[in-house]
C-alpha cells in the first residue's frame, strides 16, 4: 500500500469517527433509550444506511463472492428474497412490534408468553452473536485484508498469523465505538460507510469489466456472458449451494429470521422517530438491497473469469479481485470503506448483545432494581467479554468445510427455526401458552443440531462410501450423490419449521393459554404507518422477482 493509499485510508476513518462523534454530542448516552436506541431519534435515511452497513459487511462481501466465483449468479437468491422479506417486516411486523414501544425482540416475547421464554430468547440471540456473526464477521474482515495487501509479505509473517492481528486490531477498535458510543454513534457512522461502500463497491465490478472488455464495461459484459453462460444460470442444480427448490423451503425462513426477528436489525428500527420513519427506511433499504448482488455477485463472476478459476481458496475471489483491479488511488480510500463496514457490523451486534444482557437479564437475574445508569454500564461490561471470546473464536473459522457464507447460514439454522417459529405463532395466535414457546426453543435448536450434526453426515458418509465400493470417483457425481443421501439444510429448516409451528399450535389446542394476551400501545412514539408502504412495497417485490427469473 502506497503513501497515498495509507493518507486516505486514515483520513476517511477519522472523517467517519469525527462525524459520528459530532451527530451524537448531544445524545444522552446515560439513559437506556438513549444508549441502546439512540433517543428514538433516527430518521429513515439513517435507519436505512444502518441496516445495509448492519447486514452488508465484509463476510456478506467475501462469503456471497466466493460463492459466486464456485457456482455463480445463483446465490443471488441471497439478497433478492431479502427485499422481499424487509418489505414483509415494514409493513406487517413492525406496526406490531412498534406499538409497544419495545428496545429488543425478546421484549416483545416476554408480552405475549413470560419472562422465562425472553430469557431463552435472550440466551439463543447471545449465542448466535457470539460464536457465529461476530467471529465469521471479524474473519472475513481480517481475510480481505490479508489478501488485498498481502499482509503476510508485508509484514513478513504467516497467513495466520495476520488473520490473528487484524482479527484483534478490528475487534478492539470496533469494541470501542460499539460499547462507549451507543446506537447513534453506531448508526450515524452506518451511514457514512454505507455511501462510500455503495460508491467502492460499484467501482469494483466497473473496473472489472473494463479489465476483461479493454476499456469498455458494455463490452466487459457481453465477453462475460459469452465466455461463462454457465455462471448466469440462477436455477441451481441438486448439487449446488442453492437448489432452486430450496427458495420455496427453508430460504424464506432464513430471510424472514434474519430480517423480522434478528434484534441486530430490528434495533435500528425500533430507534426511529416513529413507525412512518421506520417503515420508509426499511422499504429504502429494501430497495437498494434489490440492486446489491452487482456488489456481491457479480464480482465474483468476474473474478472466476480473470483468475480462470485457480484461486487456493474461493473465499480470496473478491480481495483478490480487488488488489487486481483496483487502481491504487482508490485503494486506502476502499479499503477504509470496507474497514468501515467490518466495524459497522461488529459494532452493531455487539451493542445488539449489550442491550439484550443489559435490558432482558441483567435486570431480571442479577439486580432487580438496578437503575438505567447501573443497566447501561453492565451491557457494556458484557459487551466488552462477548467480544473478546468472538476475537479468540475468529481465526479458527479458516477451517469451515463449505465456504464462509455457507457456514454462517448452516450455524444460523438451528437458531432461526424455533426463534421465527415463536416470534410468528405468537404474533398470530392468543391462546397458545408459553410451555409451547419454551418446549419449540430448546428443543427445535437439539432437533436441528442432531440433524445436521448426526444424522446428515451419517447418511452422507454411508452413501459415498458405497459409491467408492462401485468405483464412483468423478466429482460431479459425488456431488450428485452427496445431495441426495440426505436433505439440504435449507429443507431442513423448512421441515422444521413447519414441526415447530404445528407444534405449538397443538400445544394451543391441547393446553390454551388461561390469560389471554393483550397488546399493549405505547404512547412513547407516533404509531401511524406510512400511507404508501403497501404500493412501494408491492412495486419492489414486482422488481426483485422480475429480475431473479431473467436468469
């Protein structure tokens, strides 16, 4: 990296932390609302700024990239259904969630069952935090670095050596905003990073097109296309990350977890000035999720065809990508932008987890009349122990079988299921008690893991030994077999799912819940729904279904 790369490296980072330090000046950082919600003051803009930088980070970045190098335009499917489930969220869950005037998603729980299931909840969104997200976060982050630059020559050290400093350096530095500048802080930098990664993250694409079309991106485009018909074909086969089967399983439970449970996410939302504010940022971001797979797609194509496939590791597609095309004027300020995104997830979630310990445990196990100052500082305290575990975790992550992307979502299964399964049945039903709620997540997350942990590599091993008896060596048809010795994981969640939810609609029937829940409406923000929610809502699912069946 050059002089001038590491200029504007430095002075895009401190442009971003002075901006965010000056927007919250003013916040009360003391109190719970203005720490973990920003005084409810954000705007849609903001809100929608901080979700996309919340979810698009660099393992989203890396991990759909590397994906798309090994099986193509496919894996889309990703962040086009994502729209579709965001809109979902805007108008039919937020107006429920929000009425309450709730902090977290187990809030919301402990109203409709009791405090034991919040607790659960609580415990189930710590773990996922924990030894998922923020460690895959943290990895990514550290592995694009060490491939951009080519820390290991720079410095003179191992790869893993680099993966083990960055992975500290990001995790205290992102400790430091997340735990002493609140969701504001956390928010306003979102948005900062969130232009300038929309901004370098097209660069990247342009300029790879250029490469391959000798100076022209039209050109690019069509050699790409002619050159790799196969890598634009969005129907996956049975053997593929994303059978097109799986879009009508497991892939909308993954989604609507994601962006209708996950508190990481909904916290941006629920510190809007009201529902219309929070509505119109989730339908912008929603919007502009519609037009990200030219971010975390198509890159990966490109790479596949300039590297001719020969890549040690598919997850190196986009950092590799990056140091060949990019030219090195835009390489500090890029580099600052993706670190920015690295820090805006890894701050996100660890203020998520500093709220949910502080408002939904540390209160109902630890000190019951413990006052908001007391609560803050212990979020804070936890905050800081989650993310030196998720920094000691990190590096080991270099050794998921399947890729980055795909071990995120396969970890993410046994939690999403009974966490959506709960959240949706006790949004729609009164009567089903909270002994279903508790039974579904403790034993929906056992009935995923024996699944995925037993029962499949069990099958698996037993099928591809009796194809090496018979002789069967070609990688295609190992895969073929492979996908058919035992259901893919998306399916699983889908079959699960619908166990869960018939569950405890049974347990509803069987054992009805004596008190009958009551929403509650708050009077803490303005609860009228933006008036075109629907019609917007509606254009974009038309938009993101069109484009996904071009291909």
């Amino acid at each position: 990296m050059g002089t001038l790369s590491i200029i504007s490296f430095i002075g895009f980072t401190l442009l971003v932390a002075f901006i965010a330090w000056y927007a919250t000046r003013k916040t009360d950082e003391k109190s719970a609302d203005g720490y973990y919600l920003g005084g409810r003051s954000l705007g849609a803009i903001t809100i929608a700024g901080s979700l996309l930088l919340t979810n698009l980070s660099a393992e989203q970045i890396v991990g759909l990239n590397g994906q798309s190098f090994a099986q193509g335009v496919l894996v889309m499917a990703w962040e086009t259904l994502a729209a579709i489930s965001m809109i979902v969220t805007a108008i039919y869950l937020l107006p429920k969630y929000m009425r309450s005037g709730i902090t977290t998603i187990p809030e919301f729980i402990q109203e409709r069952f009791d405090a034991q299931t919040k607790s659960i909840l609580s415990i189930l969104f710590l773990i996922a935090f924990g030894i998922v997200l923020l460690p895959t976060i943290l990895y990514s982050g550290s592995l694009a670095f060490s491939t951009m630059f080519d820390l290991p020559e720079l410095l003179g050290v191992s790869q893993p050596t680099v993966i083990w400093v960055c992975v500290w350096s990001i995790g205290i530095i992102g400790s430091i905003y997340a735990i002493f500048g609140g969701l504001k802080a956390v928010a306003v930098s979102d948005l900062v990073n969130a232009i300038g990664l929309l901004i370098g993250g097209l660069l990247i694409p342009i300029f790879g097109l250029m490469l391959i079309g000798d100076g022209s991106v039209s050109n690019g485009i069509s050699s790409l296309w002619e050159a790799n018909p196969e890598k634009f074909n969005a129907k996956g086969e049975i053997d593929s990350f994303i059978p097109f089967s799986t879009i009508f399983t497991g892939m909308m439970i993954a989604q609507m977890y994601y962006w209708g449970t996950n508190q990481s996410i909904l916290q941006r939302v629920f510190g809007a000035k009201s529902l219309k504010e929070g509505q119109k940022g989730m339908i912008l971001a929603g919007f502009v999720k519609f037009l990200i797979p030219i971010i975390v797609v198509l890159p990966g194509i490109i790479a596949w065809h300039l590297f001719e496939g020969n890549l040690e590791n598919a997850d190196q597609a986009y950092p590799a990508l990056v140091r060949k095309v990019l030219p090195g004027a835009f390489l500090g300020f890029f580099a600052a932008v993706l670190f920015g995104a690295v820090l805006s997830s890894f701050n996100s979630l660890l203020n998520s987890s500093s709220t949910l310990f502080g408002v939904d445990l540390y209160r109902q196990y630890f000190d019951k009349d413990a006052s908001e100052i007391k609560m803050v500082k212990a979020g804070k305290i936890f905050g800081l122990l989650l993310a030196i575990i998720s920094m000691s975790i990190s590096p080991f992550i270099a050794n998921a079988p399947d890729g980055l992307f795909s071990y995120i979502q396969e970890s993410l299964g046994s939690l999403s299921v009974p966490i959506l399964a709960v959240v949706t049945v006790g949004i729609i039903t009164k009567n089903v008690p909270a002994l279903g709620a508790k039974i579904v997540l403790t034993v929906g997350v056992l009935m995923y893991l024996i699944s995925q942990f037993v029962l499949s590599p069990y099958f698996i091993d037993t099928a591809l030994t009796e194809a090496a008896a018979n002789g069967i060596t070609n990688t295609k048809e190992l895969g073929i077999i492979k996908a058919k010795a035992y259901p893919h994981f998306l399916h699983i969640m889908g079959i699960l799912f619908v166990i869960n939810v018939g569950f405890m609609l049974l347990m509803g029937k069987l054992y009805p819940n004596k008190n009958i829940y009551t929403p509650k409406i708050t009077d803490q923000i303005d609860i009228t729904p933006w008036k075109y929610a629907k019609v917007v809502g509606i254009l974009i699912t038309l938009l993101v279904l069109s484009t996904y069946f071009i291909f």
